[in-house]
C-alpha cells in the first residue's frame, strides 16, 4: 500500500457538475496523478453520492486511488479505497473500525505530536501543512520543511505536504521527505488540468 501512496495527489475542489468533474478529474490523471481525493464540503448528499461513485468508476478504471475527505459512510458506500480526516472529523480508530484495512490518511497540519499519535493509532498516511499561502484554506497553520525531514527520519508511513504548492516551490519538498504533494488549484484552476499536473509529477523524477 505504502508504495501506492507516492507521487501527485490531486484534490477536487469548487463544486462542478458530474460530467464536467469527471472529465477534470481524467485529465488530472492523464498529467500523472496517482491519488485523487474527493472533497465536496456542500451537504448535497444525493450530488456527493453520485460523484464520488462517477469517480470511484473512473479511478478503478485508470489504476488510480480515490480518497474521500471525511466522510467514512461515503467511502463505504462507493467502495472508495479510502477516507481523509481532519481533527474535527471523528477518531482515527473509530474509522479503521468501519473500513477495515482501506486507507486512512490524517491531517496533521504543523503538529508533529499529532503525527506521531496517527501513526501510532493505525494511520496510512499523514498531511502536513500550509506550506505556503494558499487560497483553498487561508487561515491554515503554516508548517515548515523540517516538519518533513523529520518526518522522513522518525516515522514509518509516508508523508504528504499540501498548502499553495507549485510545481516552481514544490520540488524542495519532495527533496525534504514529502512522498506526496496535494494539490488543488494548482491543477483544477488550471486551462490545461492534464498540462499542470505532469508539471508536478515530473518533480518526482527528478
């Protein structure tokens, strides 16, 4: 699993029609994202089911992870291969309770002690971040480079970074230990989706 969790993770974000989501979402993939994460935070639950499963279909057919963020019954529902949590958004051990051995990634925003209670509580990845101005979360903590050199030394599951990432400033990043990058809209505000994000994963081959 660990060696499915590297590379370009790209994050859905202002609220689109399904057909127009899925095309987005396809091109992401085409530039090089290996992990998709749906995140609808509008409530519509009849919209929310019918794109996460339009995107689980998508994703199984391109050799693509799908995560949804924070919401454990959605993941279940589509047979999504995981779910992402906030620190608002229920316990890490309650979740592996209901998705048994799918994946569970936790924000961990600057606090290097809630990573190492993720990890230690079953977590299969951990996020860190805002590195830089972002406009998807503006008042996010700003986490720094260390935080992932000493991720890379100290813990046993991968690390992503996220927050006003660019393919100009995300390179050190991965150089410091970030296995991946999370990113919005660096690639879905971008005219070519598919353009952007290879920009991106070409940062892991370099």
């Amino acid at each position: 699993m660990q060696q499915s969790l590297h590379g370009l993770y790209a994050i859905t974000g202002t609220p689109l029609a399904t057909q127009q989501l899925v095309a987005q979402v396809s091109s992401a993939i085409e530039g090089g994202a290996r992990t998709v994460q749906y995140r609808d935070k509008s409530g519509d639950q009849k919209r929310r089911r019918e794109q996460a499963g339009a995107l689980r279909a998508l994703c199984r057919q391109r050799g693509t992870l799908l995560i949804i963020n924070d919401d454990i019954e959605l993941a279940l529902a589509v047979e999504a291969d995981g779910v992402h949590l906030g620190k608002d958004d229920g316990s890490l051990a309650q979740a592996r309770q209901q998705l048994g051995n799918r994946i569970i990634g936790v924000s961990c925003y600057n606090d290097w002690s809630r990573a190492e209670a993720a990890q230690t509580a079953g977590a299969d990845y951990v996020a860190f971040g805002a590195f830089f101005p972002s406009s998807t979360k503006p008042d996010a903590p700003r986490a720094t480079v260390d935080l992932l050199e000493k991720a890379r030394a100290e813990l046993t599951i991968p690390c992503v970074a996220i927050g006003g990432i660019t393919p100009a400033n995300g390179g050190p990043l991965v150089q410091a230990g970030a296995n991946m990058l999370a990113v919005v809209d660096g690639i879905f505000g971008q005219d070519d989706i598919a353009r952007a994000a290879r920009r991106y994963a070409e940062l892991f081959n370099e």
